[in-house]
C-alpha cells in the first residue's frame, strides 16, 4: 500500500512562511513514492490551494472539521466549505483537541463521518496518555477510540486514515520505539480487520515525534503505512527527508 506523509502545521504559520515552506517543498518533493499531505490552519487554505495548483505531489489537508453541516454555528468551518478550497484530508480528533476542546470520541466519529459525507478523507487520531500507558491501558484506550468511529461510520470504514499519536510523544522529542507503535498499530488493525474485509488497505499513520532521523525505522514496521508530522513539517528539508523514507 502506498504510504501517507502528512504535515500538520498545527498554529503556526505566516503568509509569508507559508510561501517560502511550500516553495522549499516543490523544489525538493519531485515525484514521491508516497502520498504527500500538509494539514494548514483554516485561514490559508485559499493562499495553499493557490501554491499548491497544477501539481499533484503534495495534497491539501485541513486540522479539524465542523461536526454540523451548516448554520448558526459562529466559528465553525464545515466539510463542504473545506472542499471548496481543494481539501483532501481532514485531521479529526487531534489530541491537542481532545485536550483542550474536550473533544469526545462520538464527536470525533461524527466530524470523521461529516468529512467522509464530502468526499474528504478523516486522519482519525486516536491515542494514549503517558498516564493511561503507565497503568497498561493503552490497547483499551486507542480501541475505544476507534470505536467510536468505526460504529458510526459502518461500510466507509475503509475509506479513513488512521493515526495513533502516543499524546506523551507529541512535541517531547520522544518516540515510541518501532516495537512499541508496530504493537498498537497491530492492535488497530485486528481491531479495523474485524470491521471490514478491506482493512489491509487502511493506512495507519504514526505520529509523536517523527524526524528525519528516525523515520525509516519506523516506517519499516508492518503496519505502520505512514507518519502524521508535526515539528519536522515546519522546515522543508527534514519533511522531505521524512518522504524519502517512506519510499
Ligand atoms: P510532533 O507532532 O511531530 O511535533 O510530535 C505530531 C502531531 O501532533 O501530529
């Protein structure tokens, strides 16, 4: 299966910035042996659509969707409005939105199912806490997540990414070692192949702490079918480096 790099800027970008990240990333992607994403805060998905025009290498991606269709929802961004401006895929249910917008997982099954309803592709994250690791609860914690989404959304099950984010790896230069992530993604995929027949061409993603250093390692494990990059995607050269790994 071909594997997925997707950058998630998370709230950090700039007009300026973005011109030049994306520049770098032109010059350097030619043509990838994988898919390649970069997840941008809502209000520069016109000025990426625009950069990103007349190329197919690197997709558009947006971090969060609106869990309602449409009306008075001041602040919200919907599926449709996302799709007009060129998204591909959706990051629902980042843990940094669990966390601080107490974000449920049947709110996230819905966002990942208001995305699939417009022909965008939810990167569902589902993940552990360093607490919730240290009491042995993380196979518990991420099927729990998944759940949610795979009882909402039935047959188009297959038609999502998933990411699993160990939440004490994020941002902390702390990696779950291959064995560790090979071993919750072994466990999401027993989890996806009791939900439907075509769970071999789900793509897993890794994600907490990517870097070009490690990235092979970690991409070389079984089920790991990609990484969802946050620090590493700010600078052109080590998200490149991160694609190239994932040949
Ligand atoms: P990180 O973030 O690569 O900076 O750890 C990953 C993410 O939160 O998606």
């Amino acid at each position: 299966m071909k594997k997925l790099i997707a950058g998630n800027w998370k709230m950090n970008a700039s007009l300026a910035g973005n011109e030049a990240l994306v520049q770098g990333l032109l010059a350097g992607v030619g043509t990838p042996a994988c898919d390649v994403a970069v997840c941008v805060p809502s209000p520069y998905l016109a000025q990426l659509q625009t950069l990103l025009a007349g190329q197919q290498a690197i997709a558009l991606g947006a971090q969060n969707v609106s869990a309602h269709e449409s009306g008075a929802y001041t602040g919200d961004v919907s599926a449709a409005m996302l799709k007009e401006f060129g998204v591909r895929y959706a990051i629902v249910g980042h843990s940094e939105r669990r966390q601080h917008q107490a974000e449920s997982d049947t709110l996230v099954a819905i966002k990942a199912e208001r995305a699939l309803q417009a022909g965008i592709t939810p990167i569902v994250c589902v993940g552990e806490t360093l607490q919730q690791r240290e009491a042995g609860l993380t196979d518990t914690i991420v099927k729990q997540q998944l759940s949610a989404v795979i009882h909402l959304v039935g047959h188009c099950i297959s038609e999502i990414v998933v990411a699993y984010e160990p939440v004490w790896a994020i941002g902390t230069g702390k990696t779950a070692t291959p064995e560790e992530a090979q071993h919750v993604h072994s466990v999401l995929r027993a989890q996806l192949q009791a939900a439907t027949e075509h769970a071999d061409r789900i793509r897993i993603l890794y994600g907490g702490s990517m870097n070009a250093a490690n990235a092979a390692q970690l991409l070389a494990q079984p089920d790991i079918d990609g990484g969802l990059i946050g620090g590493a995607s700010l600078k052109a050269a080590d998200f490149l480096a991160i694609v190239a790994a994932a040949q």
